[in-house]
C-alpha cells in the first residue's frame, strides 16, 4: 500500500510509517502531485513526505524520518545542489535523486560530483525513470541493512563461540582475537594484543619455530599441540589448528582456532591418540567389555542417546536397543564374532527412539581372546525422511497433501482390475476445474491462491465418500476417483456435492471470494481398453460443462470427442483471426428511456469468419478466455473504440459516451489503471466520456480486490457500469461497496416483462433500490415497444437492445 504524506509549514511529521519513506521537494504543488501519484502508482509499501518551503525543509532534516530524498532542481528559496549538500551534511549515506526541467549537463556533473545518486530530466517520457531509480535506491538501502546485520551476528558468533578463534597477518601478527582465546592465554583485552604474536605466549620457543615452519612451509596446522603460558605462572595446553588464506586479490592472512586441553592431557595420557581421533568424530564410537557393559562412548554417541557426559559408561549396550532386539551373545557366537553390519532402532535416554545403523568389530588380543567390542552408530533419520520424502513426493502433491496425478494412476489401475472382476460394481472418474481461480490468483497473489487450492482440497476430501480418492493433478484440476457405485446416478449425486462445496464463498487473506467448478464424470463400460481413458473422457466432460456455462456437472457422451476436436479447430482458426486482423469492432446504440435521445454506444466485438459468417461475441469470447486470447481482444477493442469516439467527439458532434466491456480477467491485472489512463492520453478520449462494462462475476470474484481497483477509477475520471445484473453472486446491498455508476439490468429478465410474472417483480426492484443508490439504470435486450413502455413507466432510465438499433461498423450520426 502507498502512503502519500503532505508536509506543510504547521503539519507534524507522522509518528510511525508503514515502510520506507520518500522526501519529496520541490515548491510547485501540481508538480509534487504528479510526481507523489507516479510514485504511488509504480512504488509499492512506501510513505512519502512532501515538502514545499524552507520551513518544512528544516524541518525534515531536524526530525530524520525519512529514507530517500528526492529534490526538484529550480526551487524559490534554493536550489537542488543545496538541498543535497546539506543532506551529505546531516545524512551522508541517504540516497538523493534530483530531477529538473531546466537544468544543465554542467549541473548535473556538479551534483553527481556532490555525491547526487541520480539525475532525471522533469518530462513526462523520462520521469517515469524515477520510480526505476528510488526502486534501486530502495534496493541498496536493503543490502547495506541486510550486509550490517550479517556482519554484527558474524561478530557475536566470533565472541561467543567457546573456542579460542584469531585472525592474524601472513607475518603472524595478531589482527583479531575473542574472549575464548583471551581467557586461555590469561588476557582481559584484545587491545594489547592486536599487533603481537601468538609466539610471546609459547613456553618451548623450539615448539614456536616447528609451528612458524610448518605453517609456512604446508600453510596449516592440524592438531599442534603446545604448552602456553597460564594467567598465575602455570602452563596450560592447547591444540591449535590453523590454515593459511591467500586472497586472490589483498594480503594472505591465517585463520585460526586453539583449544584448552590440559584437563584432558593430564587425566587421559595413556590413551591421547585414541581419544583425539574419535573424539571428533561425527558418528557416534562404543567400547564395550565382554560382558556388553560399555566402557567408552564419544561425544557424538552420547549426544546421539541424549546423555550427558560420562553417562554412558558403565551402562549395558542393549539398554541402546527395543527390547526386542537386545539379544545377549552366546559362548559359539563370540567364538566367531569378527565383524558385522545391521539397521536397527536406537533408544535415546528419554525412550525416544531414531533409526540407525551399526557396524562391529570384534578385538581381539594376541591369543585370540575376545577382550572387547568396538561399535561405530550412525544416526540415520536424515536419510531415512529423505527417503520417505522421496516417496511422498513421487506420490502425493506439496500443496493440498492429496495424492497426486501417479498415486492417483496407480489407485485408478487398481480399481480398473477390481472392476473388470465384478460385474455388480461401477467405476468412475470425476474431473474438477476450479472455474475463477485464475482470477483471484492473479488479483490477490500466489499465497493467496495457494492457501485457495488448500482450502479446496479440504472440502473436497470431506465432500466424498470414505475410500474414494480426490487427488490434485496440478494447477487447480482435481480427480476423484469413485468405486463400489451401484449406478451412475451415485456418481452424479457425489459430483453435484462436490459442486455445492466449491459454490460456497472462500475466505483468504481477509477477503471474501467465490470459485465454484466445473465437473466431468466418466463411468466405467465396456467400450473402455485401458484405464486412463476414464481420465480423458472425464476431462472432455469437463470442457462440456465449462462451454455449458461452468459450475454445473457433465456425463461423459462419445460426440463429446467430436466436440472436443471442434474445440480444438476453432482455437486455431481464432488465433488466427487476431493475427490477421480479422476482428471488428461494432456499436450499439445507448438511448435515453424518457426521449429516446441516443446518450452513448457499447462497442461489440464481432468475427467475420470465412464460412460460418459473421458471428457475436458469445461465439467466440468463452474460448478467447479459456485460450488467454482475451487479452489481446480486449486490448484491440479498447484501443479502436478510443480512437473511433475521441474523433466524432472532436468533429463538433454532440459528444457520446463509450461503455467498453473487460473480461474479469483483465480487470485484475495490476497494470488496469495505466493500460486506460494510456489509451485515453493517446487517442485523446477525454475520461467522462469512457465507461468500463464488468460483470457482475468478476466484480463479486474478490469485494476487497474489486473495491480498490474501483475506486482507482473513479479517480481517474473513468466511469465503470456492472453488466448482467442478476446473474450472478452480487446482490444491490452489495453495490454500497463499490463505487461504480450503474448497471445493466440481463436481458433474460427484460424477455419476460409485462406477463405479470417473477421477471416484473425482480425488475421493479432492481430499478427502485438501484435508483436509491444514484446508479443509472439500464435495460439491454429492449425489443419491443411493450418492453420499452414499461420500463418508462417504472423510471428506468436507459435502453438498449435491437429495438434502439442493432450493432453497427460505424458510430452513430448527429442527431
């Protein structure tokens, strides 16, 4: 969301903002305007403060809540090289972006001198390079936030790692020290240190010669082990371990670690080179006497078992293992016991258990006398869940956790067998697509749309009967599969369910959507070879139910196949006709009830087809949606309706107004505003003049959505009317949410008026509440003077329909 903050001699700053905020200067208000709005328009999730005099200047800099400065260059009581030295002065890192309508290259390479971050020249076709620079501004505003922030946790890591670490210069001179190492060598302070050597603390200077060598000569230590001198005199030992770096570019420096082992030097001398090599291990190492009590266990084993240290010794290895598996060795077994290998659970010290794998080997002494069992553990549940998400993966969807399109394959050919064995059972396969579900994911976002397809998922899961299987075969298809059905009239019901569940609204994000779906079903007969055939005659079903009107269920029938390769001619023929031009754009007249004065046309799509004629847009449209082509139409429709009404309207005519029809598709796209705002600047079609027809389904898709897009053209000048009222989900209560100017009453309704039937009623009713609202009403599908008599009588007050005109290639005359 956009903040747009004016700042005025007497306002205050605001308090808190929702994000980045953007200074903008410059003395002249409809320039601030118009740049605040571009910014507003092509800049996401940012405040701007604007400022208009030297007062509010100060101001600014005084109370530093802003992130970005962006300065006109010809200001009444300074200028823009000003306004950016004194932000070095205050601010020296803060990005500052000056644009002009005046100034000089000379300028621009004073201020690029004075640390300026970007120069824009103030016209229209360069300006809109400012939200490009304040978005760049805004990116490295973050990567210096983010390197800050990394390199303070790098730090505190350094200082509280409870290893001695240091970082000194190829010479050895130490360049970094922490606490840890500060504490072994007896020291409070890095200062002294910084610039001295490691060397000044080594008892043996002939050990101080071996490590300088060695790390020159191999450029790392592995393990040197010396004696250091302590804090009171003594001698502490430490294990250092060093490597040499040598930058491509910059001097080499040395990386090192150094850890206190004196405690253990002096308590476990006869087993040092044991105890070193296993105590770094990353699997776990036992020991265990003849008798399975164990006698050593690493670090690793124990923090494997969750015991502390020492824990383990002492105790029986099988108390390691379930019962079930701590089998104690016989006499003829440890006769041949050498080595072995096995997978099996392990118990941690909380009764827990993970999964592991074990390898032994017997030791043995110089007689061959069994003394000791040596076991190496490795815990395994990594693999194991890699595994497992292996398995899940290549069977049921990330998303919805339903089984996806190969589970579902496999159930299906399981099924199939069943059912060839039985006589007495049916088999079927229903095939769902969510009908609006491109809409509200476009409009509201990918995390919207996943969290749709999840809660869909749920409902169709408890929408089916126990044992069926609702599996996601990718983007918003489903499949169910149904078995043990006794008729095809069971499959249906269950289909209709599914249906029902979907009709009902959705909420995500905090908003209020609607879906439903379109169903195919597909039932097992012997006309059937294979099993996937199901799957495709129920997909062909669900096309049927989409060119049907959508939200409705539909039993596969063979001509479906015949339709569907149809379908398949008619794309192709389509794109065709887009490319070439074969597409025109026809206008209906829009009259007045009470005169019958011609007010404005609806611009209509036709297509001249060169053999079926010429055809309406119901012929066509549904595909151009379905095929995505609906972009492109609406686009040509929009641009050649702009064009044809913006040169009658200047040709001294009475002006009309253009009613132009958009897809809920487009209606949704982020770039809505600025396509309109374009097309109208270009073809100078002034703004009053132009109305957008939506329908009520793609309104009512997404109310907080719609709502917002709404209102961004009402302040654009645009006028928006809801067509095919009635069909749908809206209902006139409804209308107090969105900003629009009025609505077109379907034609269904208008076919039944004056037989004193429910179509009266609905109409009354529709122009009484609409009217209540201030909304223009209007009538299409008018054909009959009886029709048009009566909606004068009840106050409606525009017509449309064949009895005003039918849809012509030009506009209409002057009256």
């Amino acid at each position: 969301m956009n903040v747009r903050i004016p700042l005025p001699v007497e306002a205050e700053a605001p308090p808190s903002r929702p994000g980045p905020v953007i200074a903008l200067v410059d003395d002249n208000p409809d320039d601030r305007l118009m740049v605040s709005r571009m910014l507003q328009r092509e800049t996401e999730d940012v405040s701007i403060v604007e400022v208009g005099d030297p007062q509010g200047l100060e101001r600014l800099f005084a109370e530093d809540r802003f992130d970005i400065l962006v300065t006109d260059y010809d200001l009444r009581w300074s200028n823009g090289l000003k306004v950016l030295r004194e932000a070095r002065l205050r601010r020296p890192t803060v990005p500052v972006i000056m644009f002009t309508g005046t100034g000089t290259e000379d300028i621009a390479v004073e201020a690029m001198k004075s640390g300026l971050d970007d120069y824009i020249i103030k016209t229209p076709d360069r300006l809109i390079r400012l939200a490009g620079s304040v978005a760049q501004a805004l990116r490295r505003i973050s990567e210096r936030d983010a390197a800050s922030a990394t390199e303070g946790r790098l730090r505190r890591l350094f200082d509280d790692v409870p290893v001695g670490l240091y970082r000194c210069s190829e010479e050895g001179k130490i360049l970094e020290i922490n606490r840890a190492l500060l504490r072994i060598l007896g020291e409070d302070r890095p200062e002294p240190l910084v610039g001295t050597s490691l060397d000044r603390f080594m008892v043996d200077s002939a050990a101080a010669w071996s490590r300088r060598t060695t790390l020159a000569s191999e450029g790392r230590l592995n393990g040197f082990v010396y004696a250091v001198a302590g804090p009171l005199g003594g001698e502490r030992w430490v294990s250092e371990e060093a490597v040499m770096i040598r930058p491509p570019f910059g001097a080499a420096y040395c990386e090192g670690s150094l850890q206190d082992i004196t405690e253990r030097r002096q308590s476990e001398k006869s087993r040092l080179a044991l105890q070193k090599a296993v105590e770094n291990l990353p699997i776990g190492v036992t020991v265990t006497d003849i008798e399975g009590r164990i006698v050593y266990a690493n670090p690793a084993e124990e923090r494997m078992h969750g015991y502390r240290r020492g824990e383990l010794v002492g105790l029986p290895a099988r108390s390691l293992v379930p019962p079930s598996f701590a089998h104690p060795l016989r006499t003829d077994e440890i006769a041949k016991l050498r080595a072995w290998k096995r997978e099996r659970p392990n118990l941690r010290k909380d009764g827990t258990s993970f999964p592991a794998q074990l390898m032994s080997d017997a030791v043995r002494d110089s007689d061959g006398t069994l003394i000791g069992i040596v076991t190496t553990c490795e815990d395994i549940s990594e693999r194991k869940q890699a595994e497992e998400r292996l398995i899940r993966n290549a069977m049921y969807d990330e998303l919805s956790g339903l089984p996806n399109r190969a589970l579902f394959r496999e159930r299906l050919v399981n099924a199939w067998r069943q059912s060839r064995r039985r006589a007495d059972s049916t088999l079927a396969v229903l095939f769902l697509d969510l009908d609006r579900f491109k809409l509200v994911n476009d409009s509201a976002g990918h995390e919207a749309g996943d969290a749709l397809l999840r809660s869909a998922a749920q409902r169709l899961s408890e929408a089916v009967r126990p044992g069926d299987t609702v599996a996601r075969l990718g983007g918003d298809e489903f499949a169910i599969l149904l078995e043990g059905l006794f008729d095809a009239e069971g499959a249906i019901l269950i289909a209709e369910r599914c249906r029902a569940c979907l009709d009902e609204p959705f909420a995500v994000a905090g908003r209020e959507v609607f879906l439903g779906a379109s169903i195919g079903i597909a039932l097992n007969h012997d006309g059937y070879r294979e099993p996937e055939e199901l799957l495709r005659d129920a997909d062909t079903a669900m096309y049927r139910a989409k060119a049907n009107g959508r939200r409705r269920c539909e039993v596969f029938e063979p001509a479906m196949r015949t339709d569907v390769v149809r379908r398949l001619g008619a794309d192709s023929e389509l794109r065709h006709a887009v490319d070439q031009g074969a597409l025109e754009v026809h206008y209906q007249k829009v009259v007045r009830a009470d005169s019958g004065r011609v007010q404005g046309v609806e611009a209509l799509c036709r297509w001249r087809h060169p053999e079926r004629g010429f055809l309406e847009a119901g012929a066509f449209i549904p595909l151009a949606e379905e095929t995505g082509l609906i972009a492109t139409i609406d686009a040509m429709v929009l641009r050649r309706a702009c064009e044809a009404m913006s040169a009658r309207n200047r040709s001294g005519a009475s002006p009309l107004i253009l009613n132009v029809n958009l897809s809920a598709l487009q209606f949704h796209r982020r770039d809505l505003l600025a396509t309109i705002e374009r097309t109208l600047r270009e073809t100078g079609l002034e703004p009053r003049f132009f109305q957008l027809e939506l329908t009520e389904t793609a309104v009512v898709a997404d109310v907080e959505g719609s709502a917002r897009i709404l209102r961004q053209l009402r302040s654009a000048g645009v006028g928006v009317v809801v067509d095919d009222f009635g069909t749908g989900h809206a209902s006139l209560a409804s209308l107090r949410n969105f900003p629009v100017n009025g609505l077109k009453i379907d034609r269904s309704f208008v076919a039944g008026l004056g037989d004193l039937g429910p179509n009266d009623a609905i109409v009354k009713a529709t122009i009484a509440l609409g009217r209540s609202l201030g909304l223009v009403i209007t009538a299409e599908g008018v054909e009959t003077p009886e029709q048009a008599a009566w909606l004068r009588r009840e106050g409606c007050d525009l017509l449309q329909g064949y009895l005003t005109g039918r849809p012509h290639p030009q506009l209409p005359e002057p009256d």
